[in-house]
C-alpha cells in the first residue's frame, strides 16, 4: 500500500498515541512498589502491624506492668468501662486469668486515631515470645499468640578453670548452656569431678525475638575433653525421635546416670575406713556424700521400684530403690520426699525421689548415695553402666554423613581463653 504524504503524519501521531499509553499504564503498575537498591529486587511496602493487627489506622501505647496495678486501672485510662472490664474478666477465664497478669511484663494499648482515643485492643506478653490479645469491640475476644522465633546456630569453646558455669559466664554465654551440657552428658560424665584444663567445644541453638535471645534450643553438636578422654555428642532424629549419640553410633543414655544430682560437689567419697564428723571414730562409709543447698531437687538414678521410704535412723529420711535383680540405690539424709513417692510405686530414671536435706545424724546438708551390687555396697563412680540402643542399622549411613559434617564443624572451632 502507498500512502500519501498528507497521511503520514496521523498515521505516527497514533502511533505515538499508543507507546504513551503503555509507558503510563507501566508507571502506575510500578507505582506501589520500591526499588531495592542493594539488591536490584522490587519489594511491595507491606502494612504495619503488630501481634497480628494491622496498625495503620491505630494510636499504639506500650508500658509496663506496675506492682500492685491491675487491669481495670490500665483500661480505665483509656476510655472502657467497669462493665466492658468486667465483661473481660469472665471472658478470658477459660484462656487467661487476668489476676495472673504480673508487674514488669510488657503490655501494648491499641487506641482509635480520633479525639476519643479510646482502646481498641489490650495485649499483655505473659512472656518474651507468648501473648494474650484482648479485642474491645462489642463482643469482646481473647486469644492467645506467639511472636516468630528466629533460631541462630552459636559455637562456643571454654577451657575450665575454677567451673563450667562460671566458665560459661566469663564467655558471656548464656550460663543454663552448662545445663543443657550436663544432661547431654549425665551418662558419662561426672559433672562433679571435672577438673582444671578439662575442654569443651558447642554448637548450639539460640533463640530469637525480635532481635532479643530469649532463650536456647537443643545442643545440636558437641565435644568434651574430661579424665584424658574424648567425649562427642551428636543430635540425630531417628523414628521421629531426637537424641544424642556418640563418634561410633552408640547412644549416650545409659541405664544409670552418672550422678543423682545435677551440680555439686563431692564432700566424701567411698571408703572401709573413715573419722566420722560427729562419732569422731573410724567406721566404713560405703558410699558417695554430695554436699549441695539444702532443698536441691534429688533424681533416680535409673528406672526401678521404690521399696523403702521412711525415717531410718541415722540416715534419717530416707529412699530406696531397687532398679532390676543386680543393682538397688539408697539415698539418705533427705529434707521431704519427691510427690508420690512411696514404697510400692515405680519411678523413670532422673524422676524427682527427694530434696537434700540434713535429717538423721548429719553436720550440714549433702546427700548419701549409696549403690548396692547383688546386696553389696560398691563404689558409685566406680559403676558401669551398659548404653542404650544405638543409632538402627537402617539409618547409620545418614548418621555417619551427619556425623562427618558435625566433626568437622567442632575442628573448626578455636579455643578462645587458651
């Protein structure tokens, strides 16, 4: 076709009709949305909001709980009545009891953006990651909630000088980490004998809120270097089920703790000759004492039948527990005795059976523990303990490959107070 020259120019000028068109239908597509600099993304501005409510036609308050200050002292401030309160109270019963909101937690107002300013929402943290939500309006609503916890993986390396916590605390590392090592470890490691130079190396989970650690999660790897001995952990799941095993695949459990408290300290051990500190004559202490605060909680060593508790002389309060036809426990000296437990019940291995205590004849708190091999005493850190069934056959290859990796995670990290 051939056009004339009096109808080029309508024929561009439509043309130039329709590129403007699309030029501005793309500007207003984009027009939302921001560009990353950094990293060349486009990102859409999400609403604000907190605790699962959108804020951006809201006043937000927070505050602190006063001692002695209650809710209806809070909400009053803030333009609801005593019989919205009181309708609030009875409400939340079966989600939260309000008489149970304490001083120092935090708490967050949602007001109207008008003159009235009146609260729309009332939300009390009962912890860093829990919180309650109580929605105002005409029917009234509570729920509960919690915020997103961001999980970090952490290392830590300590060489022990005066004690694991302590040591903990020098590292400015959360000291319950010593905790969480202890029962990684209760099998094979007497936590009560360690030693000046003993090493350790952890990896570990710490948890998150809102850029505030607000506690640990699960050991995920670690190393112990104790008595001249390489102790690993490592957590694998297998059937559903997380524990820890050790460089060859077998688990840490063992049939007996190692001890039956957690921290301490030994203050006499085993022996066929000892000055008694209040007969002031030699005699056999055929057992371990553990000096330890008056009230600390006192575990079974393992899982079995209780066969004594009552008064017994000396011994004062006292705990047996027979764990199979070889071994029996006894634990003396006690201040109460575990809920529930009686002669005739069956408790689980690290089942609270007492507190230590200083009944019978004794100078100061310590538990005497005791362990009986086919009737005869031994000596309890002398005791061997057969582990519990090891990684299964059908998943040893995923451990052996977790394993390999876990290892050389541990080698890479450098001791820092060396």
């Amino acid at each position: 076709m051939i056009y004339s020259k009096k109808r080029l120019p309508l024929i561009f000028l439509i043309f130039f009709t329709i590129i403007l068109f699309v030029v501005v239908m793309i500007l207003q597509k984009n027009s939302n949305k921001t560009n990353d600099d950094k990293t060349g993304k486009i990102k859409i501005e999400k609403p604000q909001g907190e605790f699962g409510i959108t804020t951006d036609s809201l006043i937000v308050f927070k505050g602190k709980i006063k001692p002695n200050q209650n809710l209806s002292e809070i909400l009053l401030k803030y333009g609801v009545d005593y019989s919205k309160i009181d309708l609030l109270a009875k409400r939340s019963k079966p989600i939260f009891d309000i008489r149970k909101i304490r001083a120092g937690n935090n708490y967050t107002i949602l007001c109207a953006k008008d003159s009235t300013r009146k609260a729309k929402y009332f939300i009390y943290e009962s912890s860093a990651v829990s919180y309650v939500v109580f929605d105002l309006g005409d029917s009234v609503h509570i729920h509960k909630g919690e915020k997103e916890i961001e999980t970090r993986i952490k290392t830590i390396s300590g060489t022990i000088n005066t004690s694991l916590w302590n040591d903990m605390l020098e590292n400015k590392t959360n000291p319950v980490l010593a905790l969480d090592l202890s029962d990684v470890y209760q099998w094979t490691i007497d936590f009560f004998g360690l030693q000046k130079g003993d090493k350790y190396k952890i990896i570990y989970e710490d948890l998150y809120v809102e850029d505030e650690s607000v506690g640990l999660g699960k050991i995920i790897a670690s190393w112990f270097y104790h008595a001249e001995k390489e102790f690993y952990g490592f957590y694998f799941v297998q059937d559903s089920i997380g524990d820890y095993f050790d460089d060859k695949a077998n688990s840490l459990k063992k049939q007996f703790l190692k001890a039956p408290l957690r921290f301490s300290r030994i203050s006499s051990g085993f022996s066929n000759s000892r000055r008694h500190p209040i007969l002031k004559i030699r005699r056999p202490h055929h057992g371990v004492d553990y000096a330890a605060p008056r009230g600390t909680p006192v575990q079974a060593l393992g899982d079995g039948k209780v066969t004594e508790v009552h008064y017994k002389g000396g011994y004062g309060k006292y705990v047996k527990i027979r764990h199979n036809s070889v071994y029996t426990t006894g634990y003396a000296h006690l201040s109460k005795y575990g809920k529930g437990i009686k002669a005739g019940v069956y408790v689980n291995q690290g089942e609270i059976i007492g507190y230590v205590g200083s009944t019978g004849m004794s100078t100061g708190p310590h538990l005497d523990f005791r362990v009986y091999k086919n009737g005869q005493a031994i000596n309890p850190l002398k005791m061997e303990s057969p582990p519990s069934k090891p990684v299964d056959s059908v998943n040893i290859e995923r451990y052996n490959l977790l394993m390999k990796k876990r290892s050389k995670e541990l080698e890479n990290i450098k001791f820092k107070n060396l």
